[in-house]
C-alpha cells in the first residue's frame, strides 16, 4: 500500500512515513550530488581536451582500412575543412606477396559522414601483375580513373583538393606528376561537410569488400598542408589523430610514424607478412 499526500505534509511507502521537509532535504543533496559529479564530468573532458591538443599523438585509430593522418572539425573548434595538399612517391609493390590493393590519396570528408571527396594514386596486383594509375572519387559515386594518367614506381606525384566557392559547392581537385610533367586539374560541384581532412593509404573495396592489401613497401607522405577555416598550416599545426590498419583480430597491417619534426611528413609502412 502507498500513500502519497503532498501538502499533507506527509509521504506513507510500504509503511514507512517521512516529513515531506526532509524529502526536500534529499533532494536538494541529491541534487547537488549530481551537479559536483556533473562539474567534476566537464572538468575531465576539458583536461582530456587539453591533453590531445598538448599530445595529439594521444590520439589512435586502428582502422580496417585506413593507415595514415586525420585532422577532424570535431577537436578543431568545429572549424570545416576547406583545402588539403600533399606528395609522395608511387610505391614499387612487391607482387610475390600476391594478389591485391592498396591506394595513396588525399581528401575531405568521410570520417564523420558519408561525404568524402578524394583523389590519388592505386596500385594493384591482379593476377600476378603489376598495375599503377591515378583516380578521384565523390562518394556516393564510383572512383573514376584518370584516362591517360600514367604512373610508374618512382614517379612522384603532388595532389590538392580545395574549395574554391563555398556558396557553389565548387572544388578543385588537382593532380601533378614531375617527371613527365602530367597534370589533372578540374573544378567539380560537390556538397561536403567539410567534417575531416585525410591523408591515407587504403586496401581498397572491391566488388563491396574490403581487398587485400598489396605489400605497397612504404609510402612517405611530405609537405602534407590543409586548410581549417580561416587557418592553413601542416598537420602539427592541428589537432589530429594517427591512423593504424588492422584485422578484426587486430593483426597490424599497415602502420604510421610519428610525425616529422617538420610536422609535415610521416610514412605508412606494410606490416602484413
């Protein structure tokens, strides 16, 4: 049996009987018991804040398919990204690891949202044979190969994506290779959110899965600059995350240094053997 009188001054539960004052007396400790705790909840997310701006190499991601760097709004001041750049050399794959796929590419988007704008290079080994060339993609879209693009290990390629009219959803997405002196430059209208900017090498999707990863050696990524609002500047410039590959057994494929001193450059390593 319960009975409950408010302004009665009086609350009966299971037999039990309390002045109404000293409910409120709990209460209002209770309460703030919960505001102490709630405080004491804010004061460590701003310490653990301040730790991964003061250390950002604090802050890992073992992902299935990534390996490389990640600049987010989300520990940016919710700033969006509006330009990335980098260059690296197209890796010499070793095909006796057999078949498989790896890509090296630069984007916006995609780690908090379905939005990814992206351009690089892929090299693949299909059935014992070695294949390079270079590619974009705007999800929700396919990739597109670069018709008449042609790479070789050892070619050094320099790539940017940037905003160009925020009002338009304009992009430009720019490719160069110095030694023949290649170029892809086109302007696309794109939505994205602008949420990350990444430099990555993926083991590449095919046929809806996640491939294997082709044994790409290394992949050093230099002069790695991106745009955060009104900012530009590299990656150490930034809050960031590192970016290790692994299994669902967590069995490391592909790992990533530190940054350099430079705070520009790091290098993803296979580690699948």
């Amino acid at each position: 049996m319960a009975v409950l009188i408010f302004r009665g001054f009086v609350v009966k539960l299971g037999g039990d009987v309390f002045l109404v004052s000293r409910i409120r007396k709990r209460v209002v400790v209770l309460s703030a018991i919960w505001i102490i705790m709630l405080l004491g909840t804010l004061l460590l997310l701003s310490q653990f804040n301040l730790h991964l701006s003061a250390n950002p190499d604090a802050h890992v991601i073992v992902s299935l398919g990534w390996a490389g760097y990640i600049v987010s709004k989300t520990f940016n001041d919710q700033q969006l990204i509006t330009s990335i750049s980098a260059s690296w050399i197209v890796p010499k794959l070793d095909a006796s690891a057999g078949d498989g796929y790896s890509s090296a590419w630069i984007g916006i988007g995609g780690q908090l949202d379905k939005t990814l704008i992206q351009i690089g290079t892929e090299h693949n080994v299909y059935n014992g044979k070695e294949s390079y060339g270079a590619w974009y993609e705007m999800l929700p879209d396919y990739s597109i190969r670069i018709d008449g693009f042609k790479l070789a290990p050892g070619n050094q390629v320099t790539a940017s994506i940037t905003l160009v009219d925020a009002d338009a959803h304009l992009w430009n997405l720019w490719l160069y290779e110095s030694t023949s002196g290649q170029v892809f430059n086109r302007n696309f209208v794109y939505d994205s959110t602008g949420s990350s900017g990444e430099w990555i090498v993926e083991r590449s999707t095919v046929n809806g899965q996640i491939s294997t990863l082709s044994n790409f050696q290394a992949v050093t990524f230099n002069d790695c600059q991106i745009g955060v609002g009104s900012d530009c500047g590299v990656i150490a410039n930034f809050t960031y995350s590192r970016v290790h590959m692994a299994t669902q057994i967590y069995t490391m494929l592909a790992s990533t240094t530190k940054l350099a001193s430079s705070g520009c450059s790091f290098t993803v390593t296979y580690d699948a053997l």
